[in-house]
C-alpha cells in the first residue's frame, strides 16, 4: 500500500518510461526555444511565461579501461550529433573542451579549515598538543589524543558516520580521522602539498577492520586475481627492482610461495575485493573532489619490494599489521616539487639525506606529498601490511589550463580579428633565440603585443565550462556510494518489486506531488553542456573497478536544470515534489520519478509498506 494514501493524479499512471517517450518523440526546438537555451546556458534567466519543456532523458554509453592502482587518461566523450540550429560561442566552447584529451580529475577545491560539528570542533582541542620536529621541519604527534578508536573498528567508525544526514559532513568525519589528532585546517595549513607529516598513535588496533593479510588471502581464494591486472610481484635487491609476474591468474599457492621467498606483493584496486575498503574510499572521494584510489602492500620480513621513487599523488600510508622502516626525501629540484608524473627508479645516490626518517606500526600515519622521494623496507623479525590512499593525480592550475587555454584561443581567433592579423613581415629579423639579446624597438613592440594578446584571452575563456568538463571526468573516476540501510530503504535499491505467483509484483512506483525527496549523496550529480543539450552525469551505477562502466548520464531539457540546482542547494533537506520548478505536475512526478528510477534520489518516507 502506498504511503500518505490518496488523491488527485493525472489519468494516466506516471512513469519514468514516459520521460524516455518524450525524448524519442521530441521535435527539433524552433528558433524562439534555441534562444532560451542559448540564454539559460550563458547564465542569463530564462524570459517570464516561456512553455517549459518535458524533461528529455537520453542513456548513453561508452567504452573505458580496468581501474588499476591509479587513474590512467580517460578518452574524451563523443556527443551524439546536435539536432538544433549552429551552435553559439559557450555551445562552441564546450564542444572544443570534450575534444581536447580528458584527466583525471575535477578541479573541485579542498576545504580549508571549515567549521563542522563533531570531530572537526573537538578537533580544536588538540590543536595546542605538544608536537616533535623531525629531522628538517615535518611534525611527528604523539599519540594519545581523540578520537579513540570507535567500536567495531574501522566498520564501526563507517557506520557512525551512515548516521550523519550530509554527506560532506561524513566526508569531513572521516578526513579528520584519518589524520587525527592533527586539525584539517593546521594540515591544509602546514602539511598539504608542503611537508611530510608522521602521526605515531600508539594504537594498534585504530584501523581495526580496515584490510588484513587475511583480507588479502581470501581475495585470493575467493575472487579472480590476475596478476599485472591486480597484483605485482616484486623485489628490491642490490639497487635493482625487478617484477616477477607471470601470467594468468594469481592462485595463492603461486603468490604465498613468492611471498616466501622474499618478493613483496602489491595489490592493486583493493576496493575491488574488499567491500570496507570501497566504503571508506567511496567517502572521502567527496571530501578531495578528486578520485581517491588505493594499493595494499604486503612485505616479508627483512626485504624491501621498491626502489626510491616519487609519485605524482598525494599518499596517505596507513600502516596495518606489522613495522616497517620509512625513509621520506625531498624533492632534488623545483622542477621535481608537485610534479605531473611519477619518476623513474631512483639509486641511493641520487636520493640524498633523509628529510624523514621513521619505523611505522600499526596504528600509525605517514602522509608525504607529491614529488616527496620515499622508499620503506621490513625489519629483520616482522612483516608489513600497509595501505596507501592516494589523491589528486593530475588535478592542479596546470591540468585545467591545459584544456582550457587552447578552448579560449580558438575562441579569441573566431571572434576577435586582432588574433587574425598577420605577423609583420620582417619579425623574422629581429625575433628568435639569436636576436634575443638584441637591443631593437621593433622587438620591445612585438613582445608588447604578445602580452597584449594573452592578457586578452582570458576574456574568452570559457572557465565554468572547463571545469564542468573535469568534473564530468571526475564522476566517471568516482566509486559508487555505499548505502546504509536507510538509505537503501528509501532509495530504488530497497523497492520491493519481484516476480511472485506467476507476474510482477508492487512495480508501481507511488510518487505523488506531496512526495518529499533529496538526492543520495551531495556529489553524486553534475549538469554539463554537452553539444547535444544539458547532460546529467551521475555515479550511482558506476563499478568498483575503474572505468569497468562506461560513463552514466542522460539528458534533460536545459529548462529543468532549475529542478536540479534546487535538490543540490536544498540538500541534506528534502523538498516536495510539487516544489520542483516545472510547469506541470505531469512533469514534476516524470522527473522525480527517473531520478528515482536511477537512484539519485531518496524519499522522507518509506513509498510502500509491507
């Protein structure tokens, strides 16, 4: 039986199916809807008393990678042919940004020091905790200090943090866990992106429940392994690293006796194979606004498995089971600080004097930023287990100028004829690396006029469009959320259709205008122009395993981007449906009810009782 009980509804019975007719049947928009859309998709407010179109629902699909132990380039998104009028500047723009090649990221920035209740306010009362320096500068906190470690472990922490209703705050929870007892705004202040940072706990069981080296040997057993694809073999002996995959799948008798004979295992994309690891990314990806990966690391006794490298992420070490002695250096050159890439195998030579030296045990913090040389290896009488979560791979100023700028230019040479007149005829003379210490009017004009031109392309820069474009990308990188029973009660997930006694039963989703939603999670959703129309991209049904599904999205008609942007402001608060900014009620329940369909969002109440 429906919840909330009867009352008046369109004859017919409303469903997600009539939002997909609608768009197979929607006629080309005529020139005065073109120049709506044109208007909305420039920020400007669609005109008063304009018909507002039905919602437009489109599913897409393409072809992607494996998830490995870190993001790899994503091929760019190929719209399907526009069936509107010439496109205009922003419709141009964009068009150009989804050709140019896509990373991995968007450029959502991290939150400083934001004022959240629960952990992060009592995190202030550790901010005057006495702190140890290391050798050249990078904190050491003793233990000792809140939070305790919560009951049931690390699934314990996750389902106290289910209970929260927004899932920034969850996020913001867990970030402030992970580096406890240090504050989130002394570590954005002193530590991100600047110095290594230790946190010796004193707790071994703080991240109780997290991954095990039975974890490890049930993924083994229980799930297909293959080795290159999820697992590496390797060893550091003698200044050389080698890796000792063979092919095929990684049985455990094969992989225990590698392990015994000295080679240290990695395995890749622990997400996949453990469904509290998965939990725990699926997180803290909203708190970064960038993908956050993760590789596990098991190490014999007396060996060590890498060379001294730098990586082009920012790496949070969280020691599990066992020591293991760290060695962390600064980068050798400004070139090497937040580089875009991660070097090659370094020797002990080229590494210099450590910044950082420590032995981590379980329970224990090490955070280094990108570009940070680092190498660990196994005290001589215990192994290592340890779990690195890494973030913000090609997410910097850089990667968003890179798609950006030759967006602005092409844009700058369509519309602005300076940018198409010709060179002088005689720059030849004067300009280049042999005139460059030349002592010429002629120069000191042409590099006048440089400057001028670059000045002046920031005025065509299409900057929200390009970073929609990233965050589109970012979505595709995104785990999927992990539900908590509520969540799953009153989303999709918990509806109790099914086949019984020879037909379906309780099919019949009863949204209702007096239905009151929100969606999932606050990062699940993101509206992008795409030069078909306005493109809901969403995570909801997107694979443990990186880019294993295509990217989710649909369409919608530009004029319901209002109903949108009224869930994500209104969020974690639910609105009714009959609030949404649609014409009709028709389109009100259409609407609610594809974004239910897709598990976007949630209702107050439970839609049938059993």
């Amino acid at each position: 039986m429906a919840a909330g009980g009867s009352e008046e509804q369109p004859q017919r019975r409303l469903s997600a199916l009539l939002v997909y007719r609608q768009a197979a049947g929607a006629q080309a928009p005529g020139p005065q809807r073109l120049e709506r859309r044109r208007r909305r998709r420039r920020g400007t407010p669609l005109p008063a008393g304009g018909k507002r179109a039905k919602v437009r629902a489109k599913a897409r699909s393409r072809s992607d990678g494996t998830r490995t132990g870190g993001p790899e380039p994503q091929a760019p998104l190929q719209s399907p042919p526009s069936a509107t009028a010439p496109l205009g500047r922003v419709e141009r723009a964009e068009a150009r940004l989804r050709r140019g090649p896509e990373r991995e990221a968007p450029p959502q920035s991290l939150p400083t020091a934001a004022a959240l209740p629960g952990h992060v306010e009592r995190a202030k009362e550790a901010a005057g905790s006495p702190k140890a320096k290391s050798r050249d500068g990078p904190a050491a906190i003793p233990g000792g200090l809140r939070p305790a470690v919560p009951s049931g472990g690390v699934v314990g922490l996750l389902r106290q943090l289910g209970r929260l209703e927004d899932s920034r705050q969850r996020a913001a929870e867990l970030f402030w866990w992970l580096v406890a007892p240090v504050p989130p705004g002394e570590f954005l202040e002193r530590h991100w992106e600047r110095e290594p940072l230790l946190v010796q706990r004193g707790k071994p069981g703080y991240y109780a429940g997290l991954f095990s080296t039975a974890d490890f040997d049930a993924a083994l057993r229980d799930s297909e392994v293959h080795f290159g694809t999820h697992l590496d073999v390797t060893s550091y002996a003698e200044g050389v690293r080698e890796t000792h995959n063979p092919s095929g799948r990684a049985l455990p008798a094969v992989v225990w006796d590698f392990y015994q004979n000295g080679c240290s295992l990695r395995l890749l994309c622990p997400q996949a194979f453990s469904p509290t690891v998965w939990h725990f990314l699926s997180i803290l990806q909203e708190h970064f606004g960038s993908m956050v990966g993760a590789n596990t690391y098991l190490t014999p006794p007396g060996t060590q498995g890498f060379a001294p490298h730098y990586d082009d992420i920012e790496a949070f070490v969280l020691q599990l089971e066992g020591k293991k002695h760290w060695r962390v250096y600064r980068p050798r050159t400004d070139t090497e600080v937040l580089p875009q890439f991660s070097s090659a195998n370094l020797t002990q030579a080229e590494v210099g004097e450590p910044v950082l030296e420590t032995v981590l045990e379980a329970g224990d913090l090490l955070y280094f930023p990108r570009g940070f040389i680092h190498q660990g290896n196994c005290l001589p009488d215990v192994h290592s287990l340890h779990i690195t979560v890494s973030s913000y791979q090609r997410n910097s100023w850089g990667d968003l100028l890179e798609k950006l700028l030759p967006a602005a230019l092409q844009m700058a040479l369509e519309e602005d004829v300076e940018y198409r007149q010709g060179l002088p005829m005689d720059y030849l003379r004067y300009m280049g690396v042999t005139n460059s210490d030349t002592v010429d009017a002629r120069r000191t004009a042409f590099l006048e006029k440089v400057q001028s031109l670059i000045k002046k392309l920031v005025n065509y820069a299409p900057i929200d469009a390009a970073v929609d474009q990233r965050a589109k990308s970012f979505l595709h990188d995104c785990l999927p959320p992990v539900l908590t029973q509520s969540e799953k009660s009153l989303s999709v997930y918990g509806f109790p259709a099914r086949w019984q006694d020879g037909g379906p039963r309780n099919v019949n989703i009863p949204i209702t205008k007096d239905t009151e939603v929100r969606l999932l999670r606050h990062g699940i959703v993101r509206l992008c122009n795409e030069e078909a129309g306005m493109m809901l991209y969403y995570t909801t049904e997107n694979s443990r395993v990186y880019h294993k599904e295509e990217p989710k999205f649909f369409e919608i008609d530009p004029e319901y981007t209002d109903s949108i942007e009224l869930l994500l402001s209104s969020y974690p608060n639910h609105v009714r449906v009959d609030t949404l900014p649609c014409e009709t009620l028709e389109n009100k329940i259409s609407l609610a009810m594809l974004l239910f369909e897709k598990g976007i969002l949630t209702t107050k109440k439970s839609l049938v009782q059993l």
